[in-house]
C-alpha cells in the first residue's frame, strides 16, 4: 500500500489547541466479521488485536476522573470485543452517552443474535455506515451481500424502536464519497436516503452524516497509485472554511487506540501521529508536529488536563475544515 504519511507532515495548516474534553473515542481492536477493501485499519476475522480488560478499566478510570459525556466506541467490529459490554453496561451506569460504530451485518452473525436487544437496553447510540442506499454501490465498497444483511440489520434496529420518533433510540447513518471529490450537502442527502430507504423498505432513522474522505491510509494510496493526490489536496485546501476551524472534533475529543495509546483524533490515531509529552517543534508556517514517536499511553494522563495543549496537525486536516466541515458526527457547523 502506497503512504501519504510522509506527503502530508509539513503543513501551513493553522495552530489549534485543546478545549474542554468531552468526548473519549476508543478503538476495542481490529477484530471484524467483514473485511472491506477500503477498510482503514485492515480489520478482519482472523485479526486478534483487541483492548484487553485492564485497558477497558483504565478507560473507566478516564471516565470518573475528567466526567467525559460521551464513549464513541468504534474498531473493527467493537461489539466483537470480549469487554464490550462490559464497558457499556459500566459508561451507562455513569450517565455517560455511548456511541457504537456499528457496521449492521454483525447484528445477524451468529452469537450476536442478541447484541441489538443489548444495545437497546442500555439506550446505546448507533451509528452505521451505509455508503449509498444502492446495493450495487454498498456491495462495491463493503463486499457481495453487504447490502441486504444492512437492510435487513436496520429493520431489525425498527423494530427495537432504533430511529423511531420519540423512542429515545438514535440510528444515524453515515455516507462519504465514493471518490476524490467532498460529500453533497448533508441536508439534501438526508433528504434522499430517508425517502429511498423509506419508500423501498419502510425503514427510518434519525440524522446522516456525511463525512470527507481523508487522503490517508488506504483512501490516500488509492490517490497516490491514480496519480489524484496533489488534486484532492489542491481541492481540499481552496475548499478551506475558517468558522469550522472552532468546531472540528479535535477540540474537544482525543482518540485511544487498541492498546490504550493516545491520539489528538482518530485521523491522526490511522497516521500513527500520536500525542506525544513534549516533544512538539512549533514552526512559524506549519503548525505543530510531533517530532519523534515516544507515545502517550492513557495511564500517564489519567489525571492531566490536557486543556490548551496544541494540537498534532498536518495536512490531512484540511479534509476536517473543507467546505462544510466534516468530523466523526457529520458536517460542522
Ligand atoms: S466493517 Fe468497518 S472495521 Fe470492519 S472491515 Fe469494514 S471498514 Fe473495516
Ligand atoms: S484531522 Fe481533524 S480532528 Fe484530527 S487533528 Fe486534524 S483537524 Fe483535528
């Protein structure tokens, strides 16, 4: 696989600090029933790196001490995490909203025959990715058979109350362009999945988010081998929007990885650009970048507040304040 990595660690991207932590996005391991090509992180059933117990307490830990709101749980598949629902049963029993990056089809697998009545119970937050309502484009990007075993895992979450007004159960959706080019208006594409889905299937759900690709892993070798990759950066850089520079999710969320590492997002978690403890070079054009790759694990910050701490950034953040902004929960703004 080709690597942007080394394309994109001097930036002219602006400085950005730290604002008050809310939200803890880890990653249970890469364990996954489903081995799309596209998939970031490799994820696949023979996969074996998974968060080991100590690592889903110490999470637990974080949790108390800082009161973090939110738990995005994504992986892999994370519900094939042995802690999973440990660690959701635990967050809930605190208040905490949890967020799982479901990719439907391991609803049906079995021994998860179970797991969406588990995540209704415990009031759990789904978001899944659906690339285009079309089966032939979902099949393209996640594999033969994807489609149907996502329609038919939706239905299922609709008939568990799962995007059904007024029961409290959220299932979002999530769409990012097949190609070198940013998502269409979030609004509008709402818009047509909810009539699509709806007047097919009789299925409903909450919000889509759209979501621009990132010229990094194996989206960023796929521009490097078609010859995309100065294009799609010229593309995102002119599309750069100031007012999303406020919002993007970095501000306010960091990134754990399997192993309990820490990242400034989940972005820079795939880049192995990780939040390292001092030893950032501020230059007068690009921003900060880490300088070598000593790692921060989650048990040296347990109890830091890492309010106003600048931010690792390089050029991959210009995919975040494009156009309409784009993060883990859709366009900003
Ligand atoms: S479902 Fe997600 S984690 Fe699993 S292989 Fe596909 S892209 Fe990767
Ligand atoms: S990629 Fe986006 S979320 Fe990550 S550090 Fe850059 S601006 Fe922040």
């Amino acid at each position: 696989m080709l690597d942007t990595r080394p394309l994109l660690l001097t930036s002219d991207f602006p400085e950005i600090k730290r604002g008050k932590l809310t939200t803890l996005q880890v990653n249970l391991g890469y364990k996954c029933n489903l081995s799309c090509t596209h998939c970031h992180v490799a994820a696949g059933p023979t996969r074996t790196e998974l968060m080991d117990k100590a690592t889903v307490d110490l999470l637990l830990s974080y949790i108390d001490f800082h009161r973090i709101e939110t738990l995005d749980l994504t992986g892999g598949a994370p519900e094939m995490n042995p802690h999973f629902r440990y660690l959701v049963t635990q967050a809930r029993e605190r208040g905490v909203t949890v967020i799982d990056r479901c990719n439907l089809t391991i609803l049906l697998e079995p021994g998860y025959e179970d797991m969406a009545g588990f995540l209704a119970s415990q009031g759990v937050e789904i978001v899944a990715s659906l690339p285009c309502y079309l089966e032939e484009n979902v099949d393209k990007q996640r594999g033969k058979g994807v489609y149907n075993d996502s329609i038919e895992a939706l239905i299922r979450l609709n008939k568990l109350g799962y995007g059904v007004p007024g029961s409290g159960l959220m299932l979002n959706l999530v769409y990012n362009p097949g190609g070198a080019s940013l998502p269409p208006p979030q609004g509008d594409l709402e818009q047509a999945y909810k009539k699509e889905l709806a007047s097919r299937f009789g299925i409903t759900f909450n919000g889509l988010f759209t979501i621009a690709n990132m010229p990094i892993s194996r989206f960023g070798s796929v521009l490097l081998s078609k010859g995309q990759f100065d294009a799609y950066m010229q593309l995102l850089k002119s599309s750069y929007a100031e007012a999303n520079l406020s919002t993007v999710m970095c501000l306010s969320l960091i990134s754990i990885d399997w192993q309990g590492y820490v990242y400034d997002c989940d972005f820079n978690q795939m880049l192995d650009i990780p939040m390292s403890e001092s030893n950032f070079t501020l230059t007068a054009e690009s921003g900060v970048i880490a300088t070598d790759n000593k790692k921060l694990h989650l048990s040296e910050i347990v109890q830091r507040d890492l309010t106003g701490r600048p931010i690792v950034v390089a050029d991959h953040c210009y995919g975040c304040t494009a156009g309409q902004g784009s993060s883990c929960g859709g366009a900003l703004g």
